[in-house]
C-alpha cells in the first residue's frame, strides 16, 4: 500500500429516521466519524446496519433527519456530487460484469471524473498494483477469486479519491481464507486517515482496528464507545447477549 | 406422385419465378425486415426504458402501447395502418404505401422488443445499478453504460428469434396492395401461383426464406452457446470475449 496523500472528512449523521412502509429500519440515529476516523457498527441482521451505512451516500435517502460532510449539510445537495465523496464496497462486490477489471475503474474515472482514457488508464493500473492485482487487469471480474474481486472493487471506489469510504459487510461473502486479506486491506486504509464507516462482522477487526463501535438494535444505536469499552465492558443487556453469541 | 411433383416442384414455374424472387422479392423483403428490425429495436429499447421508470407518466404508456400492438393481430394492424394514414396523409407521402408498410411492422415490433429488452435490463443484478450510482454516475449513465448492455447481452437469443418473425412477418404487406417493383417474395411467388394454378413458385419463395431464417436460427444457437459458457472462468479472454457476460454477478 502506497502512502498517497488522502483528503479526508468528517462524517455525521443526526437523527436520522427511515421506514420501509410500516416498518421503522431506522429510529434516530446519531453517529459521527471524525476526519480519519474508522467507526465499525456492529449488531444483529435486520438491526439498520446497512440501511444507516447507505444514508450516508444517500442510496438510501432518510425520511428524517440531517447528513454532514466536514462539518456541511448535505441532505439536500446533488446526490451524485455527495457519492462523488463517498466510497463504497459492497458485500457482493458488484464489479461490472461486462467490462474487464481494468475497465471496471476506467469506467467511472472518465465518465464520473472525467479523466482522458489515458489519465484514467494509468491511474486505474496503480491503483490495482496497490491493491496487488496489476497482473489481472485485462480478465473479466468473473475469472477473479471472490477476495481478489473485493480488491478491485476497493481499487475502484479508491480511485475516485473518496474522502470517506463505507464497507458494508465486505468479507461476508468470502471464503474464509480470503478474509484476512481484505481486512488487512482495510485496516492499511485505516492507517492511512482515510474515514471509515465499517458495518462488519468480524468483531477481531472492530477490536483492532476501530477508533469507535457502534452497537445498533432494532434501528437505532444501542451503545458507542472504544472498542475497549463495548468489548470488555458492555453495559446494555442487549449488547451483552449480542457479544455472547458472536464472540 | 407425378401430379405432387407437378404442383410443387414444376421447374418450369420454378426457373420462370426465380429472377423476379432474387432480383426483387428478396431486396424488398431485406428491406422491409431490415428497416422495421431497425425502427423497432430503437423504439422498442425507448419502450423497455419507459417501461422500467420510476414515474409513473413514462411507464404507464408504455404499458398500453406495448398491451395493444401485441393484443392485435399483425395483419389488423397492418392494415389499419397500412389503409388507414394511407387516406389521411396522402397529402404528405403521396401515394405510395410501401413507408406505411415499414412503419406498421416497426410498431408491431418495437412492443415485442420493448419487452424483450425490458426482460433482460430486468434480470441484471440491482447491485450493479448501485455500484455505478456509488460511484457517482448519474441514473442514465448508468443504464446507458453498464446496466443496458449486460441486460441486451442476455436477451441477444429471444432478439435473434423477434427478427426471424419480422422476416416472416414482412408478408403481411401483402394486403396493402404494393406496385410491381415493390413485391416481396411471398407476394412474388403468390402471384404466379395465382395466374398459374400451381404451388411451385410459392416453394421457391418459400426456399429463398429459408435461405434467410436457418442461419438466423443457427446464429441464435450460437449465441446462446457463448452467453452459457461465457460465465466460466475463461483466462485471456479478458477483453476479446464480448459476449461472455460476467455469470458471477447474478449472486
């Protein structure tokens, strides 16, 4: 991993409310990830994880409630400028089927960036040699290992200089020995001040990687802290039974 | 068996046909197929889009157009379109109801193919429209580059067979009437048949479709073929492959 200069932000989230007709997903949420920090939300399925992660690119606009990026709303601004800002990877990696890998990050570079095709063909080969792939860059995604397709999908949402990336269950669709790998990715992205919102289940991440937790039940944030705190010192019931199932 | 052969396969009517079938049968019947395959896979694409938007004012007319050119049946539509506008604008395309022809079969098909791409934009994973706004593409660019041709890829078979049918189809225009130098095939091997009593020159019509539709029908084969094994992991063919869409992104 190469030591490019990031641009970071602040990211922030008040009081955010979504509801799929009747059912409430989410029931104000506050969260707040400062310049350079790594927040990992954890809790069960169906407790809002993914639904907050994607309020924050506004896949999911909230019926309720106020986004900021470095300290400016956002809620109501451009939608496409807002993801223009935010990365992110997704479970199933979503590469372009139809494109080869190279292609894959030359897409959205010269449509969404505007780079020349060859701006964006350079800048799309380092950021696979960054993520260890430059050797694949003309193979269809589908000829690509389930952890090596999740590389270029971080590669890719990298290349658009994100200044804060979201990972919504990201290794939950691997096989078990492809996760380190891209953990360990992450964590160096951690290290390099990039903002990261994590919604995982890999708990040894959160511990080690983590500025902060965030424990969320039945839409809304149960309990937040240091991953010291929440790990070894839970104080709510829920999250109580919660680590005792999954640790 | 004699009298069989006599009616079907009478060389005489055969080799009398057979000019006019090459020489202007078939450039009409190309023509005809060509140009409504053409006009109808562009509206049709035009239909599948409205079709699948959010707003309700572009989906819902797609709706009725695609329920009625495909409720019809083609010869009705053909010649209310075909008779009919001939009376009302005459003024603007004289009288000549060959355009109306090729009008008629383009509607006809673009509501078939509006629902054939509909079908395939459809089947494309939704995370792929996600990555792409993810990433900041706006929502027609991200029809336009990825979501749209991954879904035509898949639907490139049921699009092959649509053609074959307007192919067949372009006979219909037979009932509205065409000049001499305008005649397809069908109409062309009919016609002899008619002042003849004899079946031969509709065999060889029959013939010179046929010559048109097998390689289509093996075309379709074929594609299918690749879109199947396209899904495998298939090292160097990267970027050569066109066909092979990505069958790990359907999970």
């Amino acid at each position: 991993m190469t030591t490019a200069a990031v641009r970071s932000s602040s990211v922030e989230l008040r009081d955010i409310h979504v509801s799929f007709g009747t059912l409430e997903v989410l029931r104000g949420v506050d969260l707040k990830v400062p310049s350079g920090g790594t927040t990992c939300v954890i809790g069960p399925s169906g407790s809002g994880k993914s639904t907050l992660l994607r309020c924050v690119n506004r896949l999911q606009e909230p019926d309720r409630g106020d986004l900021l990026l470095d300290g400016e709303s956002v809620i109501t601004a451009d939608p496409d400028g807002v993801r223009r800002r935010v990365g992110m990877v997704f479970q199933h990696f979503n590469l372009f089927g139809h494109r080869s890998v190279l292609d894959n990050i030359v897409l959205p570079l010269r449509s969404v960036r505007r780079l020349s095709k060859e701006d964006a063909a350079e800048v799309a080969r380092e950021r696979l040699a960054e993520v260890g792939l430059a050797d694949k860059a003309p193979y269809r995604p589908s000829a690509l290992s389930g952890g090596q397709q999740q590389r270029v999908a971080i590669a890719r949402a990298l290349a658009m200089e994100p200044e804060v990336m979201l990972f919504d269950e990201a290794t939950s669709a691997l096989d078990p020995e492809l996760v380190k790998g891209i953990l360990d990715l992450m964590a160096g992205l951690a290290s390099r001040g990039l903002t990261l919102l994590v919604v995982t289940h890999e708990m040894g991440f959160a511990r080690s990687v983590a500025d902060e937790v965030a424990f969320m039940d039945a839409g809304k944030i149960v309990e937040h802290g240091t991953p010291d705190r929440i790990f070894d010192e839970p104080e709510s019931p829920r999250l109580q039974q919660f680590l005792s199932q999954v640790l | 068996m004699d009298q069989f052969f006599d009616t079907f396969l009478n060389w005489d009517y055969i080799w009398q046909v057979f000019p006019d079938l090459l020489k202007t049968g078939l450039g009409n019947t190309l023509i005809l197929s060509v140009s409504s395959a053409l006009i109808g896979t562009v509206l049709g694409m035009v239909l599948a889009v409205m079709g699948l938007s959010a707003k309700r004012w572009l989906r819902w007319p797609a709706r009725v157009y695609t329920d009625i050119f495909r409720g019809l049946p083609a010869i009705l539509t053909i010649l209310v379109i075909g008779q009919g506008l001939f009376t009302l604008a005459r003024g603007l395309i004289g009288t000549n109801p060959y355009p109306l022809g090729i009008l008629a079969l383009s509607l006809i098909a673009s509501a078939y193919i509006g629902e054939i791409f509909r079908s395939g934009i459809q089947s494309v994973d939704k995370g792929q429209l996600e990555a792409s706004r993810a990433l900041g593409m706006s929502y027609t660019k991200a029809m336009l580059l990825v979501v749209i041709p991954q879904g035509v890829r898949r639907v490139l078979p049921a699009l092959v067979n649509q053609f074959i049918a307007l192919v067949k189809d372009s006979t219909l225009v037979y009932f509205l009437g065409f000049i001499t130098s305008q005649r397809e095939l069908f109409r062309i091997g009919q016609d002899l048949a008619a002042n003849t009593g004899n079946q031969s020159p509709l065999v060889a019509a029959g013939v010179v479709y046929l010559v048109i539709t097998i390689p289509l029908t093996h075309l379709v084969n074929f594609i299918d073929k690749r879109l199947q094994t396209g899904g495998k992991v298939r090292p160097g063919l990267g970027q050569s492959n066109e066909l092979s869409a990505g069958g790990v992104m359907g999970q």
